[in-house]
C-alpha cells in the first residue's frame, strides 16, 4: 500500500533516519523541520498521513496538530505523534488535539508500519466518500451538516477480558455519555455487533487472544460491521497480537494498565471519524436520490423512467400511461404560479397513492406525468387508468384560499417484451391526443394504427 508521508521533525538526523525507513517500504516521503514548514506542506501537498514530531522549538506539534484539524483542507488527514514523552498526560493532550496515535522515540519499525497500515485502510475508504460528496457538491447539491462533535448517546459494546476490566472501562465511557453493552464471549460480540447500530467495539485481549483477533478479523468480513471502529485492550507485552490485530482490521488500542482519560480520547476519536463516514455516506445516498427525483413534486424525474421502461421491456411485458393536466395554463395564468405548483403536487399525490409499488410514475415534463405498469396487458392498464383519472376528478385541489377542479386526459399503450420504449410512448401519446381532442377528462388506449405509425417515426 503506497502512500505519501508527511515526516515532520526539528533534527535532521531523525528526519532521514525516518525517510530511509519509509523508503524502504516504498512510501514517497515529504520532510519538514519545523512547524509553520509542516503546515504549509500539509496545506499544499495533502499527504496521506503525517508524522508529527511533539517537542520542537517554537511551534510545538500539539499546536500544529490543532492547525491540521481545525483547517477543512487537513482534518480528515491521519496525525501519528512521534515522542520521547511517556506520560500518559501529554497522550492524552495529543489524542485531544487531534492526533490518532502516539510512538515513541526510537520508532519501533514494525509498529510504525503496522499503525500506517492500519490508518491508511480507513483513509482510502473515507477518500472515496468524499471524493464522490465533493463531486455532488460540485453538481450543486448541498452537503449535510457536520457531525456535532459531541458523543453523548453513541453506542459502545465492550467485550472484557474480566469483569473488573469491563466495569472500568464501562465507568469510563459513561463519563462522555456513552451507552455501554458489555458481553462476555467473543461470540455473543458478533451476534450483538451484527446488528449494525454499534458505534464502537472495545476488544480485550486476554491470555489467549486468537479469539479476539479471530472476531475482529470476521467482523471486517460482513456487511453490518465492515465500517465499525475496533479498538484492543491488551498487555505491553502484547505487542505482537496487538499488530496482527491492525492488520485484520482494528483501528486503535490502549495499552493496560488502562487510563480512563486516554480510553476516552481514543473512542470519541473513533466515534467522531465513524460519523463524519456516515455523513459522507448519507450525502452519498442523497444525491443519488435527488438526481432521479423530480424536486417539486417527488416523484421520479425523467431520466430515471426512461431508464426503467428501457430496462424493463428487455425482459416483460409493460404498459405506458401518459397523463396530462388539462386546461393547466389556464391554472397559472389565473390564479398564479404557486397554484399550478399546488395542482401538480396534489396530482402527482394522488397517482403516487393510486399505484402499486412495482409501478412507477415520473413527472415526464411540464404538467404531463409518465407511469409505467410492468407486466399489465391492455384491460389492466385501462382500468389503472380509469381509476387514476377518476381520482384526480373527484375532488378539487385546494391551496391559497383556492378551489379549483383538476382533471387528466391519458393516453394507453401496451407492449410485448422486446418493444423499443420510443414506441410505446409515442404510441401513448398519440392516444393522449386524441383524448384532448375528443373533450379531456378521458382515457383512449393507442391503436393498432397508432402503434403503428410510432414504430415508423
């Protein structure tokens, strides 16, 4: 997994003593030895991870980590500290600050790029996320809001290597408002996570920790939990498991005897990175539903009917209705714009409650809708017809102190399998037309003559 990484340390000899070891694993290496020098790197050449040394003169690495996480451009980018401080305070200081986790100085080779693995995974996973929303937003649809950074109500289930551990890891997450579940066998945990409602999972390794690992490595196997933060609980000598644990998938750990503030830290980090996912996901799925979406009336737009009348007819049978308001320019110029765009919301309700969930209808264009029935033949289709017309007959739309009585004129046309989508709605809507002509308010169903002569234009 190549990468670039941001190496940031006020003496040279670290700096290249670093750079030959992520050179050596085929990462392409920035250095900075300062921290104005490290920002601008960052803000110009968005590395992938950086590794940010705490003590240097001027501008220590907590400020410049609170620089990177306060700047849109950077937050999102993965801060590992590097330091020959072994307080638990200045971890803690620096999980607060932003930063993912802490090495100490000399870097242990194997656990640097075990935690660069492990980070870089969920980078790539939140890149693409992005990548898609910043695309959307371009599109001119905007994003969500951002997650509070609040924890309180997020869900944590905590698997305990014994019940005195459960019980303080329990007391430490309540402080933050968590919702604790704790479970006492590994697979009591998968049933309880697969749920997919968790925020968090915290793994206690205990003298024999291949169950544990073996969990989180089947929970990066399923759908519900591919995405959910793993945090280990281990032993210092632990070390070992701990690294095969970043590789099957687990995101942090914290090592015993456990600091109730630095726990803490480490799962609101987690929960906070999982729910900026979500939302990134969430602007995903928004988009993808108001490109198909007709933004006035809901319904499906366009675009997205003629896909499905094309994709169905490949395989069945289907019918086409095309549905026009009459006399609809009289509305707006009577009675205003507004009104019209109450009419054809009130329509377009109505259809919507008249039709089948397999059925289909789109606002076609102005105030004309398109529905497609799969699998009707002809007298279903006309009878669907019927009823949608007597629907929209039967009551007056009502808004702005306004009664006004709507109705629809529809044209019908039905195909075999295999018929070109053009033609039944051309066929459709000549149908309409001749309802128009002969008095509105009507439903014809195409002819023969009419299909006809759609297959021919």
């Amino acid at each position: 997994m190549t990468a670039r990484i941001l190496a940031v340390d006020d003496i040279a000899t670290n700096l290249r003593l670093l750079e030959a070891k992520l050179q050596a694993e085929y990462y392409e290496v920035l250095l900075a030895s300062s921290g104005p020098e490290a920002l601008h790197i960052a803000f110009t050449q968005l590395p992938d991870v950086i590794l940010l040394d705490v003590m240097m003169p001027g501008m220590d690495g907590y400020e410049v980590c609170r620089a990177l996480k306060a700047d849109p451009r950077t937050q999102h980018i993965p801060v590992v500290m590097i330091t020959a401080l072994t307080d638990t305070v200045e971890r803690v200081r620096g999980l607060e600050a932003g930063a993912d986790d802490f090495l100490s100085k000399p870097v242990d080779n194997a656990t640097l790029f075990a935690r660069l693995r492990a980070l870089l995974r969920v980078k790539q996973v939140q890149d693409a996320w992005r990548l898609r929303t910043e695309t959307v937003r371009e599109l001119g649809i905007e994003s969500g809001a951002e997650p509070t950074p609040s924890v309180e109500g997020a869900r944590a289930l905590v698997l305990g290597a014994d019940a005195d551990e459960a019980q303080r890891v329990r007391e430490a997450l309540l402080a933050d408002g968590f919702l604790v579940y704790p479970v006492q066998t590994a697979e009591e945990a998968l049933r309880r996570l697969s749920q997919g409602d968790l925020d968090v999972a915290l793994l206690a390794l205990g003298t024999d920790p291949s169950e544990v690992l073996r969990l989180a490595s089947r929970l990066r196997a399923q759908n519900a939990t591919r995405d959910l933060p793993v945090i280990l609980l281990a032993d210092a000598q632990q070390k070992e498991e701990v690294l095969r644990g970043f590789d099957l998938g687990a995101n942090d750990h914290c090592f015993r005897p456990l600091d109730p503030n630095e726990l803490r830290a480490r799962a609101r980090n987690q929960v906070r990175r999982k729910r900026y996912q979500e939302r990134l996901r969430a602007d995903l799925d928004r988009s993808l539903e108001l490109a198909v979406t007709d933004q006035l009336t809901g319904l499906r737009n366009r675009r997205y009917v003629r896909r499905h009348l094309d994709s169905l007819l490949r395989t069945e049978n289907a019918a086409v209705l095309i549905l026009d308001i009459d006399k609809f320019k009289s509305i707006n110029d009577t009675y205003g714009h507004n009104m019209g765009d109450a009419a054809l919301r009130e329509v377009a309700e109505r259809l919507r409650e008249q039709l089948r969930a397999a059925d289909v209808v789109a606002r076609y264009g102005g105030e004309e809708f398109l529905a497609v029935l799969a699998g009707a033949e002809a007298p279903e289709a006309m009878r669907v017809a019927e009823r949608l017309r007597a629907t929209v007959a039967a009551k007056p739309v009502t808004a702005e102190g306004h009664s006004i009585p709507v109705t629809l004129s529809i044209g019908v046309a039905v195909g075999k399998a295999g018929t070109p989508a053009d033609r039944l709605i051309g066929a459709a809507d000549a149908a309409l037309y001749r309802a128009k002509r002969d008095g509105r308010n009507r439903a014809y169903l195409a002819t023969e003559e009419e299909m006809e002569r759609a297959a021919a234009e």
